[in-house]
C-alpha cells in the first residue's frame, strides 16, 4: 500500500505546524520540505475543510493548527487526504469489473489488509509524531539567510 503524495504533504504541513508557537505561511511550510507551494495550497484547502487547520490573511495571519495536536487523529487524516483506498483495480467496482470477481478471494484478504493498516495509523495522533518537537523544529528551519528570501 502506498498513500498519496498528497496524503503525505498533509501529514508533512501538520507535523510542521505543531511543531510552531505561531502561524505560518504556506510558503514556509512548502520550503521547509522543498515541497510544491501550488499543491500545498490544495492540501491545506482540504485540511482547513476538514477541520484541522485554521487559516487567516493578512498580518499575523497564516495556518495553524485547529485543534491540539492530541486531538488530531492519524487515521482521520488519512482518511480525509485519499481519494479511495481500492487497492487493486477490481476494488474499484463499477464496469468491466474482474474476470473472477465473485470466486476470488484475494479482495477479502486486501480488505483485511487494508483495514489492519487504517486501524493501526488511526491508534496514533499527531502529538505521537511530534513528541520531539524541538529537533524537528530545528530540523524545519531554514537558515537565516533562506528565511530572508522568504
């Protein structure tokens, strides 16, 4: 299984967020990954959507985090950020389908696969990944000289 990038500049802009005492801007967030600013955009559009970002323009604006980083479930983002978890083509249903659909059993055990991997990521909540937030903070800083440009 492989999520998304897109799943994984949401994970990446939250991570980067409870690891700040202030907002930032989708800029900082794209730099401090080398990450494209247009498809930060899109991620930070859905997870404002979803509830676990806030954003605000103008000065002192910016995107925060909507909830403590405790209350912000794993799974749930996951979930929000993929467009569908078929993980092979005959999971996907609709025309054409699969020759053997109906006698194989291989959807059921991607089935389980599948919802072993989505049980075990929503076991954990941002705050999990960032309890080492002074070095990733550090590790998400641009050099003065970078932080200028910005």
């Amino acid at each position: 299984m492989r999520l998304t990038q897109f799943s994984d500049f949401a994970l990446r802009a939250l991570i980067y967020l409870a690891v700040r005492d202030e907002p930032a801007s989708l800029r900082q967030i794209a730099a401090a990954y080398a990450i494209s600013h247009n498809h930060l955009v899109k991620v930070v559009g859905l997870l404002q959507r979803a509830g676990f970002v806030e954003t605000r323009r103008g000065p002192g604006g910016g995107v925060t985090l909507a909830r403590r980083p405790e209350a912000i479930n794993l799974g749930d983002v996951v979930r929000a950020a993929e467009p569908d978890f078929a993980l092979v083509p005959c999971m996907e249903g609709g025309a054409g389908g699969c020759r053997i659909a109906g006698l194989c059993a291989l959807t059921g055990v991607l089935d389980d696969a599948r919802d072993a991997f989505l049980a075990e990521i929503s076991r954990h909540t941002l705050a999990d990944v960032t309890h080492n937030r002074g070095a990733l903070a550090r590790r998400l800083t641009p050099p003065a000289k970078a932080q200028a440009a910005l």
